[in-house]
C-alpha cells in the first residue's frame, strides 16, 4: 500500500495542534536541530569514552567477556520469545548456527566488558555513591515511566543493580564532562 502525504495548509496545521503552517513547519525544524544536536553529543561522548578505554592498561578477564557474551545473547532470546519467535527459527531465518551469532557478538560483549570496567574504575577513583534519598528517587521516576510502583520496580531491579549503574553513567558523564573542559 502507499500513503497519501496529507496537504501541508493551515488546515492540516491546526489539526496537529499548531496555529498554523509556519508553526508546525518551525516546530519540525526544531525537532530535526535537536535531534542532530543530541546525535552529536551521543558521538562525541562515545568518542571520549573509547578514548580512555583505549588509553587502559588491563588485561580483559576472558571469562568476562564469556559471561557478558552469554547474557548478551540471553536477552535476545528472551526478545524474540517476547515477539512470538524463538532462537532456533531466528538462527534458521538469518541461515547461522549458534556458534556464529557468538563469534558475531563477541566483539560487543568485549566492548561491554571494556566498558565496564572503565568506568567502575573511574567510579571508584571519584568516590560515586548514592544516597538512600536518591535511589528512592531514582526509583519513584523509572516507576512513573514504566507504569509500575516503586516496589514492583524494586522487584525486578534490585538496588544493587541500579546503583551499579547509576555510578557506570554518573562516571560516563565525568568523562564526558572532563572532554568540555579541554
């Protein structure tokens, strides 16, 4: 089937919510700025932080990288069941054997698993912590946005895992923030 683009007027402007064409059109170019701005800052910040993965000295712990891999590949089929499908068929589908989506997803696991330690290290060094306050807070604005209570929340994101990775993207955001300054 094809669509029908609808006639930019003032007619189709007001529908939308806007006063009119040079409204809606303003605000759609708005969005679009925004939009390539926050891509911008998404690629500068992972720039700054591939460069002090890459600036790291350890040694990767190869069982890292399998258990991380092994999670990886976990979530996708939990993804595919959520979608009516299974692993096998989606193997099938893609004509790969389990063995290749592995080889194929270990680079994203070490990427992961580099990632990771970076920023615990640097979590570490900035002394991160929360306070009871603001993971309570934390939870009561993910709750809201997943349409569950806090304690319903809580039950499938224990504390120690949001605090975990509250202080992976409070030491992503000191990265980032530090590459400002230069």
């Amino acid at each position: 089937t094809r669509r029908v683009q609808p006639d930019m007027n003032d007619e189709f402007a007001k529908a939308q919510g806007y006063a009119d064409t040079s409204a809606l059109r303003r605000s759609i170019m708005e969005q679009t700025v925004r939009a390539k701005q926050q891509e911008a800052a998404d690629a500068y910040a992972d720039a700054l932080v591939q460069q002090v993965i890459a600036g790291m000295e350890v040694d990767i712990p190869e069982r890292m990288v399998q258990c991380q891999l092994d999670g990886l590949l976990q979530d996708m089929e939990q993804q595919l069941q959520s979608q009516g499908a299974t692993m096998d068929a989606y193997l099938e589908m893609a004509g790969i054997t389990r063995e290749d989506l592995r080889r194929q997803a270990e680079s994203s696991a070490r990427a992961s698993v580099e990632f990771e330690l970076a920023m615990t290290e640097i979590a570490r060094l900035e002394n991160i912590r929360f306070t009871d306050a603001e993971l309570e807070e934390k939870y009561t604005q993910m709750s809201a946005l997943y349409g569950m209570t806090p304690e319903q929340l809580k039950q499938n994101l224990p504390i120690e895992r949001l605090t975990h990775d509250l202080r992976l993207a409070r030491a992503r955001a000191i990265v980032v923030d530090s590459g400002k300054e230069i």
